[in-house]
C-alpha cells in the first residue's frame, strides 16, 4: 500500500510500521490504510477507524 503522508510521532521522529509475513518475517508497511493503532501503556490497540479523520494514524497516551 502507498501513503502520501508519511507516520510522525509528536516529537516530529519518524514511525516504521511492520507486519509478520508468515511465522518469521517482518515487513515494512506504507500504510495503514482503514485501521487506526492506539498505543498505551499496558495495551495496544488495532482497528478499522470509525472515521476517514481518524484512519491511518497511530495514537500515543500523552507524556506528563
């Protein structure tokens, strides 16, 4: 999958995204098209996005 934007964490550092292909390789995705990833401390989460605003971004919990 292609993406004009590219994944920026808030400090503006670049994110790489990979899946498994197979049982023993990774992969570098682009995109994460339709799905939105929630990262937390003690869980994370992948879903297809409820919205076109919310797709293809990855979220962090906020640093205090």
């Amino acid at each position: 999958m292609k993406c004009d934007q590219q994944l920026v964490s808030e400090f503006g550092e670049s994110v790489e995204v990979f899946k498994l292909n197979g049982s023993t390789e990774w992969e570098k995705i682009e995109s994460l098209g339709r799905h939105v990833i929630y990262i937390g401390g003690k869980a994370c989460l992948c879903i297809e996005a409820k919205t076109t605003v919310t797709a293809n971004k990855i979220y962090f919990p906020c640093a205090f």
